[in-house]
C-alpha cells in the first residue's frame, strides 16, 4: 500500500523534518531543535501540529441520524448543543473499545474525528448503524492542523478575529482567505489550544502566518510526551477492543444518562463492572530517577507479585520526571502505593499517581 502524504508535506520538509511512516501517511516525529525542545515551546508559548492523518467523518440527516449513532457512541448526543464537542468512543458488543473519538453537532448533523489507524474499521462498524436516509462521507479535500499553548489565542486571533470568544470543546465557522474553515477550542496536549479544519488548498498560507507568529512546529514525537503527561490515551497502546471505559477510567466520557439508561454496544456488560468494579483499571505510573518504562514493561507488587503492564511511558519534560501509564489489579490501583517495574531484566521502584502529571486550566 502507497504511503500518503499531508496537503503540508513539503513544507514540513522545508521546516527540517524528520519523517516516520505512521497510520499509513509519512508524518514529521520531529524537526531541527529536537522533542524537548518542541514540548517546551509548545507548553510556554505555542506549537502546531498536522494531524491531516485523522479522518473528518461527516454524517447528515434527521433526528433518527442521532438515535442510530447512540447505539455505538455512549455520549448524550441529544444533548449536544450546535458548534459543541464531546470526547466518547466506538463501543463493540463487549463494551470494548473500537476506538476514541471527538463528535461534534453541526447544523447538518455531526463531524466525528477518527483516528487515522482506525478511520476505515470506524466508518464501516458506524455504517452498519445507518439508514438509507443517513447521508456521511470523509472529507479528504480537508485538512486539520492544531495549534497548543498559552499564546494561542493570541497568535489565531490576529488573523483570525473572534476565536478568542470560544470556549473549550466548542467551534465555529470562520473566514480565511476568502473561505469556510471551522476551528474548535480543543486538542490533545493539556495545553489551551484550536483544531482548525480548512481546505488543503489553503492550510500552508494559515502555516506560513503560525511560523510568522513564532509558533513552532511539533512532531509526532513531541505529540506523544505532551499527551502522556496530560494522562491521554493513545489508540492502539492505552485503548484496545478488549479494554472497556471503565477499564480506562474514563466512565466521565459515557454520559450520566446513558450510564442509566443503556441502549448502546456493552451496555450490560459496562453496567455490571459499574455495579460491582473491574478487575484492572488504568493508573499514572512515576518511576524513581531516570529508569524509562516503555510499552510492555511489567508491573509487579513490592511483593514480587505480577499486577500489570505499562501501555505508554517517557519522560516528561515539563514535569522533569519519567512518566508512565499502564493496567493494574484494582486492588493496588489507589494512588501513592508503591510498586515495582522490570525494566531490561532489573527491577525499579515506582509509585502509582494520580492523573494527570500536569494540568493546566482550559478556557470554560
């Protein structure tokens, strides 16, 4: 299969990228100054990301559109207000996990962010809930960048005038260069921050004014380290298919009502680990000094008892530690407890926190 390629390829090429082939598109991991120093100016000022990767997945039609999507999607999607944005998931029959997702009601309907990996599965399991009457498409002529930090509002706001009156998980239209593009106040950092979508034809004049602006540009690699400490989930690593939300402790993503009320993939089996607790569930991980705990590594009691296994770890720039999330048994999960990770055959020290490792306050 070709490898793809972003509407911002070569202008990442021109920034001094270095590209890694990832969900089937070659995608900058990093550029010139390097992970740290692209983490660090996204955290004190700002930084931009393509993530053109990810699908923009457009369904249209009546109020029936919103009852076929709650089957699969445990959000309160009537309760949606127009321009709003909830994070919630792909459920399978089991309750697990097909992928996470941002939806968002639009005037037609709604627009669900698909994560690229998972894009083409996604559109084929949300398919089998439609009816003829149900319109939806991805839009490929769109691209998505985000731009994070404290500085982003002022950067997009003097070309972009108004984005300073969103507030997180909401959008709207706007006008640049003479058309429609939509931007969010939202992202994947921790960060305060915007999701723009806009025509490829126009997405590297919004780039060239972000550089102009001094926001650096950010790879996938300091993507990772700045969503690891804000204790986000990467698809494929801290959720799977055979891992529930509660699991994931993320019951916050199905809503109140839904959790009630049922009525989508899982919802007996979701139900019962509610009424009576999971066996495993996620944790932020601090090991001591140095030792990084990569996907894999193994977690055990202070005991020497196996309780679970590391989905994502690093280290994390901004709070100046290693940092890591992974699955434990219930019983050891409360934060403070200490616990032991083998990291290359040897054994290590660490301790179970609370997440996430750094938190800031988004614009409500």
């Amino acid at each position: 299969m070709e490898v793809q390629k972003t509407a911002l390829y070569n202008f990442h090429k021109n920034l001094g990228a270095k590209f890694v082939p990832f969900a089937g598109y070659e995608m900058p991991i990093q550029y010139s100054e390097g992970i740290i120093k692209e983490h660090i100016s996204t955290r004190t000022y700002a930084g931009f990301f393509d993530v053109s990767h990810m699908g923009q997945f457009f369904l249209e039609g009546d109020t029936t559109l919103e009852k076929a999507l709650e089957k699969i999607i445990p959000a309160d999607l009537n309760s949606l207000k127009l321009n709003q944005s909830k994070y919630s998931f792909l459920l399978n029959d089991n309750g697990g996990i097909i992928d996470d997702l941002i939806i968002t009601k639009t005037d037609k309907g709604f627009c669900i962010i698909l994560n690229a990996a998972c894009k083409e599965n996604d559109i084929k399991q949300i398919s089998k809930c439609l009816s003829s009457d149900h319109k939806n498409y991805l839009n490929s002529n769109l691209s998505l960048i985000a731009l994070q930090g404290p500085k982003s509002e002022e950067i997009l706001e003097n070309f972009i005038p108004g984005v300073s009156n969103l507030k997180f998980m909401n959008g709207n239209n706007f006008i640049f260069n003479g058309v429609t593009i939509y931007i969010t106040r939202s992202g994947y950092t921790g960060e305060d921050g915007f999701e723009i979508s806009i025509p490829n034809n126009k997405v590297e004049n919004l780039t060239k004014l972000l550089v102009s602006n001094k926001a650096k540009p950010i790879g996938l690699g300091a993507r990772d380290t700045l969503r690891l400490e804000a204790g986000l989930c990467l698809y494929g690593h801290d959720l799977n298919e055979k891992i529930n939300p509660i699991e994931a402790n993320l019951k916050w993503a199905i809503a109140k009502k839904r959790r009630e009320e049922g009525g989508f993939n899982g919802w007996e089996k979701i139900k019962n680990i509610l009424d009576n607790g999971c066996s495993k569930i996620r944790v932020g991980i601090l090991p001591e000094g140095r030792v990084i705990a990569r996907e894999g590594t193994k977690i055990f009691s202070m005991e020497e008892e196996e309780i679970g296994k590391i989905t994502s770890g690093t280290f994390g720039p901004s709070v100046n530690a290693s940092v890591a999330m992974g699955y434990v048994n219930s019983d050891f999960s409360g934060a403070g407890n200490k616990i032991k990770i083998e990291v290359r055959g040897k054994k290590y020290n660490a301790t179970i926190s609370e997440l996430p490792f750094y938190k800031k306050s988004y614009v409500k």
